[in-house]
C-alpha cells in the first residue's frame, strides 16, 4: 500500500502544484469540518473526492478503497457508541445512533482531507513544509528515518516471501500459517541486518549524525484552482452561517 500511494503522489496532475497551498487547503477544510454541520461536512468530502479524483486523476477504485478501509476502523466501534444497557440487556439508543452517525460522517469528512494530501502530494514535499513552517529538526529527522525504513521493511518481507514461495512454501493453509508465522519471526532481525548496512553506508560516506533536506522551493498554483478554493471555501462557510442562523442541529 506505501508503495501505491508513494507512487500516486508522484503521478498524480496535482503533484507539481504547491506543497504549501495544499497544506493549507486540507488544514482548513478539517477545522471547518469539526466545527461544521453534518451537510456542510458531506459535502466537503465530496468537494475533496472532486478534487483528488476529477482534478488530480487519482483512480476512483483506488480512492474509495483507501477510504472504505479506513471508514471500517470507525465502522468497529459503533456498537459502544450506538448500544445502551438497560436493565440488563442490550438495546439501541436513539442517541447514541444520532451521535454515531455525526461521528462517521466527520470522520469520513477529515480522512477525505488527509487522502487528497496524501495521494496529490510526494512525502519529500511534505517534509519541506514541515521544515519550513520550522518544525522541529529531530522530528523531521525521525520522520524521514521512518519513512525510509517502511521500504526496507516491505523490500525485506517480499524477499523473504518470494524464497519461501521457491522453496515450496505456502502450499496449502496449514504450511501457509506456519510459513507466515516464520516470516513475522524473522522479518525484524532481517530488516534491522539491513538497516545496519544502510547505517554504515551513511558512516562511510562522512555522515555527522545530521539529515539535511532540500530547501522548500516555491511552486506555483495555477489562478483557476486559488479561485475554486476561494470560492468554494466561502460557499461552504457561507452554508455553515446559514445553517446556524436558522438553528439546525
């Protein structure tokens, strides 16, 4: 899955377009959605589906498989939320369901925000705006540590897979279990080999313990999309003001 979004946030028609301004467009549009309506946080997903789908040709199966599978995390813990106990038995609680649902369609609305930065934005771009709105060096540096290892870990674990496959494992369920139980046990001492080799790589190429990233340059933001988002984030203020006015819960 890293890979796939590592390389949908590479191909997509918005990954050229400034890191910053995309930052900025998703942040808003998750405050507002914690504070706005269930109809103004619909349709905010949906302008956020618009624009990670229609505008930057993320495929459509593959944005609302990511969004589905994280909407299920949710999905797990209605039952302590929409399930009352009353004089011992278990019973549906109409508020607990009202509250339930406010929860999923805020939830669905922010993880919308967060797949359109995500698959529209490289996380080396992401990293320069975190350096340039200063955040903290050892962070980045543990971020970016991080995010390396995540590929030596999958590189290490298809490798580990595909020599069990040649060696004839994985053959039926039981030899399946077992094999996969073997590859789990030896999966981190392996990829920790690795991630040694790659630490004195670094040592003996005169790294000082410091890892510098590129400087943030500026990218441009075409005047359509700044007009969109000006003016699609005052008709969606102006829809919340309303909806306030009038005293809809």
């Amino acid at each position: 899955m890293i890979r796939l979004i590592d390389t949908l946030s590479h191909g997509n028609r918005l990954s050229s377009a400034s890191p910053l301004w995309k930052c900025g467009f998703a942040a808003a549009m998750i405050v507002l959605a914690y504070a706005a309506h269930p109809a103004v946080q619909a349709a905010i997903a949906l302008w956020m589906a618009a624009w990670t789908v229609v505008y930057a040709r993320v495929p459509a199966r593959i944005y609302l498989a990511m969004l589905g599978s994280g909407c299920l995390f949710f999905v797990a813990s209605l039952p302590a939320l929409a399930v009352d106990i009353r004089h011992g038995a278990l019973a549906l609680s109409e508020s607990g369901l009202h509250t339930a649902a406010r929860l999923f369609v805020r939830a669905a609305c922010c993880l919308s925000a967060m797949l359109f930065l995500i698959l529209t934005t490289p996380m080396l771009r992401l990293f320069q705006v975190l350096q340039k709105l200063r955040a903290p060096q050892l962070l980045l540096e543990l971020m970016l540590v991080t995010y390396r290892f995540l590929f030596l870990l999958l590189d290490t674990a298809r490798m580990m897979h595909t020599a069990q496959r040649a060696r004839g494992g994985h053959g039926g369920f039981k030899s399946r279990i077992a094999d996969t139980a073997a590859l789990a046990a030896r999966l981190f001492d392996r990829t920790m080999h690795r991630y040694r080799g790659l630490s004195h790589g670094l040592a003996s190429r005169g790294f000082a313990g410091d890892i510098r990233l590129a400087p943030y340059e500026p990218a441009a933001l075409p005047l359509r999309y700044r007009l969109e988002i000006a003016l699609g984030g005052a008709l969606l203020l102006g829809f919340e003001i309303m909806l306030r006015i009038g005293g809809y819960e």
